[in-house]
C-alpha cells in the first residue's frame, strides 16, 4: 500500500471532496481517501498509479501539488468498517427516536416533537448517505442523497400545512410529554455526538454528522424551552414556532443534500 499526500489549495468544503471522490472511484489501485480540508490536505491510499492519480487531480483545477509518496502499513478496510459501524450506530438511534417522537408527537397534538421527529429522520438520510460515502460507492451515494432530499422537501411542506392548520383550529399540547420525550432525545443526541466525537476522523462526512448532531442537540433544548413555555403562557403558540423553526431547517437540510446530489 502506498500513501500520497497532496495540498489542494481550493479545496474548501465538502463540495471539493464530492469532485475528488468522483474524479477518483473509477481507478481500482485507490483504496481510500482522507480529507483535511481544513489545512487543505488530501492522503490518497493506492496500489499503483500515482501518475494517473496525479494526472485526475490535476485536471480538476483545484490548486493540486503532489508532496510525497511513501509505503504505508495502514489497514483501510479495517478504519472504513469501523468507520460504518458508528454510523450505522448512530443511524439506528436517529431512526428509533423518529418512530419514538412522531408517534408522541401526534397522541400530545406537539408540533415540536412532530418537526423534531422529520428533523431525526433527516440526520438518518445523511448518516445512510455518509454511510455509502465511506470508500467511495459514489453512484449510488447520488441516487439516495436526491431520493432522500426530496422525502425531506415533501415533508417539510406537509408539516408547514400542519403547523398553518392547528394555528387556525388551536389545540393545547401536552408540555409533560414535550419535556420528557425531548429529554430522552437529548441525552440519545448527546450518546451519538460522544461516538462519533470518539472516531477522530477528520474525513467530509463524519464531521458533517457531527455537525447535524450537534444541531440537534440545540433542537431538543429547544423542544424543552417550548414545553415549558406552552405550561406557563398557557398558549400552542410556542409549539408551533419551534415547530416551524424546525421544519425551516429541516428545509435547508434537504437543500444540502441534494447539492450532493
């Protein structure tokens, strides 16, 4: 196995990895990829075929300087297995808290908890897309990020129509199980935030689920501060305007998506 290191000095953002990647997956000596965009580094691990690597990077127009090659010991199937276990952890704790807050959501008429339910499913979209990203598998990355981004974008609209419906015909949320059931999703956040925090990958896509983790965690404190704002107002007003918040950003989160799409 050969490690090469390359600088790529317009490589900014997860965007100029998707065109690495792509420009990449079809040569077969490439057997894994880390990406450093903050210092704009890129580690190709490769059989053979350091010209043709070089040669692909070069084209891109993307600033690409090749700065060494050297043998490497380093087990790739072993980091990238690793690699979709915690994402697969991660996923199933996202999709089991969507089933747990869509279904409270709705017995406790909590708008909140219905958008922070579409927002867990959300992050289980990109934890399955970040899942096929792991050692390539580009095609079919493409094909569920634009399935999943327009699941969310249907989704989104319907819970705006929800939130416009019980504004005109109010009904009074259950704050208790708002508080309790947000709590619990909290502390699952935080359990996927502490694993995925623990793989030190520096790779695109695994700091993108910690920062949708991270988000979430801001979500369910402010599913909390609704519900006890719901007790003391005496008011849905405050469960429809995280409601809202959260379908917005549910929104956006589809519109990233797609782009890697």
């Amino acid at each position: 196995m050969q490690k090469s290191i390359y600088t790529i000095t317009k490589m900014d953002c997860p965007s100029e990895e998707n065109l690495i990647r792509m420009q990449l997956q079809e040569l077969q000596s490439v057997k894994n990829l880390e990406f450093d965009i903050s210092n704009r580094k890129l580690t190709v691990y490769h059989l053979t075929d350091l010209e043709k690597i070089t040669k692909k990077l070069t084209q891109l127009n993307l600033g690409s300087v090749h700065i060494s090659t050297e043998t490497s010991t380093k087990n790739t199937f072993s980091e990238n297995k690793n690699q979709k276990k915690i994402l697969w952890v991660v996923l199933s704790i996202n999709f089991v808290f969507f089933l747990i807050e869509i279904t409270t959501g709705w017995l406790s008429k909590s708008m909140g908890l219905v958008a922070d339910s579409l927002d867990m499913l959300a992050d289980s979209f990109v934890y399955g897309i970040s899942i096929f990203a792991v050692g390539g598998t580009i095609l079919l990355k493409k094909r569920v990020a634009k399935f999943a981004g327009y699941i969310q974008i249907i989704l989104a609209f319907l819970g705006f129509s929800e939130v416009i419906r019980r504004f005109l015909n109010p009904s009074f949320p259950n704050f208790y199980i708002m508080i309790i059931v947000s709590i619990f999703a909290l502390l699952a956040n935080g359990i996927c935030l502490y694993v995925l925090q623990k793989s030190k990958s520096k790779e695109a896509h695994m700091q993108a689920s910690m920062i949708f983790t991270s988000n979430d965690i801001i979500i369910n404190l402010g599913v909390i501060l609704a519900g006890i704002l719901v007790h003391f107002l005496h008011s849905n007003i405050p469960d429809l305007l995280i409601g809202l918040i959260v379908f917005i950003l549910v929104l956006q989160g589809a519109y990233r998506i797609l782009k890697l799409g």
